[in-house]
C-alpha cells in the first residue's frame, strides 16, 4: 500500500533513485530486475489504486508515482544513470569546461563529425553509417565500463570525464539513428 505503519507513503523525494527502487547504489544496473520492481511498485501507488481515498492519499499516490516514473526514467538510461550518480557525490555535470575533456576526445569529436558530413545524402551511405555506429557503440560500452571502475573506486574526476564521452557516444549514436531514418525515407 502507499502507506507504511507510520502512515507515509513508502517512499519520498527523501529517498535517492536507488532507495525509492530497492537496488544496490551502483552504476551496474540488471534492467530487468529493474523493469520488474518499477513495475511492482508501479502497481502498488497508482493512483487508480486510490480513487476512492482521501484527497490527500490521491495527492500522495500522484506525487508517489511521479517520483517513481522519474527514478525509474534516470536509472533505466546509462547516462541518465551516471549524471544522477555524479549527483550524488556533489559532482555537478551541467558545467562543463574544456578541462573536462581531453584533447583526444575533442579531436575523435571533430574526426567522427567529420566522417558524417562527407557521406552522401543517399542510401549508399547506409553501410557507412553501420560501421560507425557498430564503432560508436564500443566506445559507449568502454566509456561505461571506464566510468562504472572510477566511480567503484572514487576516482570522480575519472568518472566526470567518463560521463562526458558517454554522453557524447550517445548524442552520436541518436544523431546517425536520425540521419539513417531521414536515409531510409521514415
């Protein structure tokens, strides 16, 4: 129910994303589990479940649901994940500056860009863009696991820096998705 022994809801936005869905504090996230307990809490403080409550039980069981949505929403993503882990630890990521990023990112940034301006706008341009994204894809899965071994061993400056080239695989990756649907005439 929405409500404990104490008549609280069992959760609140004084619990971190990772209390309010009983996982570890971890970068290293099962998804399934995850899907699995989002949906089970997700059962039990729908608000439907309180229709005929107190207004302030409908009340809490929105505001319930609404933090669950957004706790589950950040730890499903990996770099949702990250930032919220950052977070935590009182690591800012929405100020960035060139330190952040090391010139050998900065200039895989400007090569991998590049690579995507000179391909032609048609469909012989579609194995090209596999190939990168097959390319982009490790270098997202080598950022986590960079980021996920810094945060384990509270090397924060590593992670930040971590953080930011899995955002930026990420951008890369939704934008070639985008310029393959606009290829492919979806």
């Amino acid at each position: 129910s929405l409500q404990g022994a104490s008549a609280r809801p069992v959760f609140s936005s004084d619990n971190n994303f990772f209390e309010i869905l009983s996982i570890p504090v971890s970068f290293q996230v099962n998804l399934s589990e995850l899907a699995a307990v989002y949906r089970t809490l997700q059962a039990e403080v729908h608000p439907d479940r309180f229709a005929r409550g107190s207004e302030q039980e409908r009340l809490r069981a929105i505001q319930a649901t609404s933090l669950l949505n957004e706790a589950y929403d950040t730890l499903r993503v990996p770099t949702r994940r990250a930032a919220y882990l950052l977070s935590l630890a009182g690591i800012d990521v929405t100020q960035v500056n060139q330190a952040d990023l090391s010139p050998q990112l900065l200039m895989e940034q400007i090569e991998l860009r590049e690579q995507l301006e000179e391909l032609p706008r048609d469909e012989s341009a579609l194995a090209e863009l596999e190939s990168l994204r097959t390319g982009i894809e490790t270098r997202q899965l080598q950022s986590q696991e960079r980021f996920g071994r810094a945060l384990e061993t509270r090397h924060l400056d590593q992670a930040r820096q971590s953080y930011y080239e899995m955002q930026y695989f990420a951008k890369l990756a939704t934008e070639i998705d985008s310029l393959e649907e606009d290829l492919l005439g979806y």
